[in-house]
C-alpha cells in the first residue's frame, strides 16, 4: 500500500468534507474521491459513511485513522532517522581514550562543544591502556582513540593528530624530604623509588618517563606498575613511591600527595588522536571539525 493513500485519508478524515480535503492536498476533487475509492477496495472494507452528501467515519474507518497515524508517525521518523544519520547529526561515536585524557581539560571541552551542536550524538567512551584501545581501534571496534605519545608503528590504514600537550610534574608524597620543594630536577630524585603505568615497550606514558629518566642521566628503579594514572597517584598517596605525571594529573587530589613543577627542559607529553585514514562515519566528521574549530 503507498502511503501516498494514507495521507490522503487521513486528510479527509480530519475534514470530512472532500471538497476542503482537496484544497488541503492542492488536488482536485475527483481524484481525491478516486484515491480514497482505491483505498476503500484493497483494503476490503468501507471506510466512509457517504450519506446526504456528508462524510462520516465508519467503525473500520476509524481503526484504521489511528494506525495509519501511528505508522505515518513512525515512517516519518524513519526519514529523519536516516537523513540526520547521513549528515552524521544523529548516532554513536565509539571513542576510546587513556584516563588520564579524561583529567586534561579538552577532552570534556570538545565533547560539551559536540553536545551542544548535536545533542542527538550518543557517545560511547571507553577507557583502557594504550595496547588495548590500539587493538580496538584495529578491529574496528573503535572510532578514534586518544592515547600518549610516543606511539607504536601505524599501519598505512590509520593516521594520527596531535590532541593536546602538557607539561609534566613529580607527584611525591608529602613526608618525602624534597617534598616542600618548589621545583625539582629528575636527578635529584635519581635514588627514589618510582611508580609508572604498565604500557608495553616503546609506547605511551611509560615510555616518556624513561626517556625523561634517561636524558637527566639515570636509569630509574621502578617498584610499583599500575593501569591508570588515578591508581598511580592512590599509589603515591600511600607513600610507595614517587611519579612523572602530565599536569592534568594534579586535577586528582589525594591526601599525603604533593604535586611539584620539574626544572629539567623535557618535551611535552602529547595526547595523540587515532583514526581510520578513511573516515567513514560521519559522527567521527562531526567530532574532527568540533576538535579543529577548538
């Protein structure tokens, strides 16, 4: 049945008067009483008592009034369903990042920004390490992920785009000797006991703080390992050792946790956005130009 036909009925139905129903289509008349005459013979029954030249609903004719509503109702949705998913207003963006992008203010800046314009974007966040939202984002099972430089080796099918930069800081417990400190250099806390993330070799955070470790000259003793950066400052809030943090970290604040500036001139911790090089779904577009325009 077209649904031409049903529109055409409920318009008569909410006239009751042919004439005025025409006029409301922009058709004439006899084509209308045609239209609804069709109707009437495919589904089998009578949907209009014509009596002294005066249009009534019968009983099927007003069952059939409101389903066509609903279903109207429901194709029409349809339509705007599938033409805002097309411009990419309406859908899911299955985003990953390292907690510790949750702390850094553009991350949530970003995804205001994205609410605001496209309130009918759901996101869908997922947290990890580095090594588990990479093999996500391989199988497809992710949008885009943020995640720390240094990265591993990109296949040709994704490309990166640098998210953020910070600055890092020594997070030390508060009955640490330097903890009064305004400023310290990494060398002076050579013969500490550090704690860093378990990120595999090469990638991440972890990798940056042996870096930074070995341009100030030593190589660091590292008692404790944790998945995130909350865990690491729990860690040293317990007193079991010092950390290099991205100064988004001092966002968390614990008891017994002090958060001092480092002198040494080390690079930036960059948060690195990862995206098929191809990209496909148009609320990943949206999220791109929200990020750019930022």
């Amino acid at each position: 049945m077209q649904f031409r036909l049903m529109r055409h009925f409920i318009t008569v139905a909410e006239e009751l008067h042919m004439h005025r129903a025409a006029e409301r289509l922009n058709m004439a008349q006899p084509a209308l009483s045609q239209q609804i005459k069709t109707l009437e013979e495919r589904l089998g029954v009578t949907l209009f008592h014509r009596a002294h030249r005066r249009l009534t609903l019968t009983p099927a004719g007003e069952a059939f009034l409101q389903k066509s509503k609903v279903a109207l109702h429901m194709v029409d949705e349809a339509i705007l369903d599938a033409r805002q998913t097309a411009r990419g207003e309406q859908g899911v963006l299955n985003l990953g990042c390292v907690s510790s992008a949750m702390l850094d203010e553009k991350l949530p800046a970003v995804l205001r920004t994205l609410h605001a314009q496209w309130p009918n974007i759901t996101l869908s966040l997922t947290t990890g390490n580095v090594q588990t939202l990479y093999a996500s984002l391989q199988r497809n099972q992710l949008d885009a992920a943020i995640i720390r430089a240094p990265l591993p080796l990109l296949p040709e099918e994704l490309q990166c785009k640098t998210f953020a930069s910070e600055k890092t800081v020594l997070a030390l417990p508060c009955q640490h000797p330097l903890a009064g400190s305004a400023a310290l250099t990494l060398a002076s806390l050579k013969d500490d006991e550090w704690i860093t993330l378990r990120d595999p070799e090469g990638i991440g955070l972890e990798q940056y703080f042996h870096d930074a470790c070995r341009q100030a000259g030593f190589h660091p003793r590292v008692v404790q390992y944790a998945t995130e950066v909350s865990m690491v400052i729990s860690l040293v809030s317990a007193g079991l050792g010092i950390a290099l943090l991205p100064i988004s970290a001092t966002a968390v604040r614990l008891e017994n946790v002090a958060y001092i500036d480092i002198i040494d001139r080390l690079n930036e911790s960059e948060l690195t956005l990862v995206c098929q090089r191809i990209v496909r779904s148009e609320v990943l577009k949206k999220f791109l130009t929200t990020l750019q325009r930022l």
